[in-house]
C-alpha cells in the first residue's frame, strides 16, 4: 500500500517472476485483507509486497481494539449505575 513506485514495480517482477514481467498491465491494491495484487494480460492476478503475517498481525490488533472497546462501555455503564444508586440510597 505505501509502496513508492520502484518498490511496487520490484515486489511485482519478483511475484510474477521473469517469464511474465513485460506482461503486468495494473497493480490491485486491497486494504481488506491488506495486500497488492500484481495483474498480468492473461487475468492472473499475484499477491505481492505485503507479508504473510501483515493480516493476522492487522487481525488481532483489531480484536484487541473491539474487546478493549467493550470492557470500556461495559465499565463506564458500571460506574453510571453505581453512583446513581449511591445517589439514590443517600436521599
């Protein structure tokens, strides 16, 4: 995705390999899961420049930040409730 051009270009002949390289015809970037495809003539589309690991690496930080993101409501409903019902016993 932040691949300057040289770099795409280099990820792309090393995907397709030196048999196709005059072939490419566009770059496929996609952001779900994270990666560049390297398209040639005959349709084949290559996975290139983005590491295996990238994605489930993407994957858990996501799952973190939904999890965290739960136990963040869930404990802000607590304290709501708590103190009203302090509140409320002290009247």
């Amino acid at each position: 995705m932040t691949l300057d051009e040289t770099r795409r270009d280099l990820a792309c002949k090393e995907a397709v390999g030196p048999a196709h390289v005059m072939e490419i015809d566009s770059y496929r970037p996609t952001y779900i899961p994270l990666g560049l495809g390297c398209h040639i003539e005959n349709g084949t589309t290559y996975p290139a420049g983005v590491p295996g690991y990238l994605n489930r690496a993407a994957a858990a930080l996501a799952l973190t930040a939904v999890v965290l993101g739960g136990f963040t409501a869930l404990e802000s409903e607590r304290r709501v409730t708590k103190e009203f019902k302090r509140e409320k016993r002290h009247q």
